[in-house]
C-alpha cells in the first residue's frame, strides 16, 4: 500500500482537480490555480521539509505528481545560489511558478525579429521581477523567459498543464542569436509523504 501523501500538496491536488473537472480552459484554470498554488508556497510546513530537496543542477525538475485523468503535472527545483538560467519557453504547455523559499528573478523576453526563423532570434528582456516566497508567476505557452538564481538556495513548487520532459522545448541565446531545440527537464520522482 503506498504511504499517505503530504496534507498541504493533496489539497492542493484536490483543489485543482475540482477546477480541471468543471473549467474546459485551460488559460482559465491556471487563473483559478493561481490562488491555491500561492497558498502551498506559503504553507511554512512545506518550506521547511524543502531544505533538504536535493538539487535539481543539470536541468533537472522533482517529479511531485501527474494527474492522470487530467494530465497536469506538479514539480519542484531547488536551485544552488548564483544559478544561471537559461533563455526558454515551455512549447504548448501552462506553467504556474511559486517560489517556495529564497529568491529568484523571474525574467521576461520577447523577440524582436519577425520570428520566422527556426534558428535565429533577435531578443530584448522587457521585465524582471524578483521572486520570493508567495509569489506566483503564470507562463503561457511559448512565453519566453529565464529564472536567475538568487544569493542563497532557491526552491520553487511548479504546476504545469502537462508533464514536461518528452516535450521538445526551446533554449534561446540573447547574445549568439541562436535557438537550440531539446527534450525538456529530466523528470525524477519525488514522492511527499506524511
Ligand atoms: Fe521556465
């Protein structure tokens, strides 16, 4: 029999399954989960069972849980202090991003070439925000975005609309105009007990 899963993230789930179940958009639902996901990077529980998530270095992503009729996924990294992100998008998918402890800049770019070339970009960061815990950034598909790490270990909780890893997704170099295609975060399962 598997062990009981961490109070706060099965709220969570069951919040997010009752929004899945009655709202068909998925814009929308990421809009109402925005609530409950700033909720659960507040919940001092949590950050305090984060200190010692192992690192998720070389694009790597904690497998929290997939929800299989709804195919929503929900990950955690751990970021070292310093961390350098990359310029990405996520392809087609939702991404709910809370920031669960320490901080992190949450970046905004946009191209600025008519985006008509599959390995050639022209890009310019348009906002940066600092991210710290109980705060919720929402990423639509194919938004293009970095995370910087901050001066000390960054942990974020996130919900995706599907389950990334198997997803081709873009990396984007503002400086060498280059795009480069690749199979998203590895995917390592992390399991929440009580
Ligand atoms: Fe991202």
């Amino acid at each position: 029999m598997s062990q009981q899963r961490m109070p706060a993230l099965q709220l969570f789930i069951d919040e997010l399954r009752a929004i899945w179940a009655v709202d068909p958009d998925m814009g929308s639902r990421m809009e109402k989960a925005k609530p409950h996901l700033a909720r659960l990077v507040e919940c001092k529980e949590l950050q305090e069972r984060s200190v010692d998530w192992p690192s998720t270095e070389g694009r790597k992503n904690l497998l929290l849980y997939v929800d299989e009729e709804f195919e929503f996924a929900i990950n955690a990294v751990v970021r070292v202090p310093g961390r350098k992100g990359s310029v990405h998008d996520h392809a087609h998918a939702w991404v709910l991003y809370g920031i669960l402890c320490g901080k992190e800049s949450l970046e905004r770019w946009e191209r600025t070439d008519d985006g008509s070339r599959e390995d050639y970009c022209e890009l310019r960061m348009t906002s940066v925000s600092t991210g710290s815990p109980g705060k919720v950034d929402l990423v639509p598909p194919f938004d293009i975005h970095a995370e910087q790490g901050g001066a000390e270990r960054s942990v974020a909780i996130i919900l995706r609309s599907t389950r990334l890893g198997n997803i081709t997704q873009r990396q984007f170099d503002p400086v060498a105009h280059t795009i480069t295609p690749g199979p998203g975060p590895t995917q390592i399962p992390f399991e929440l007990t009580v």
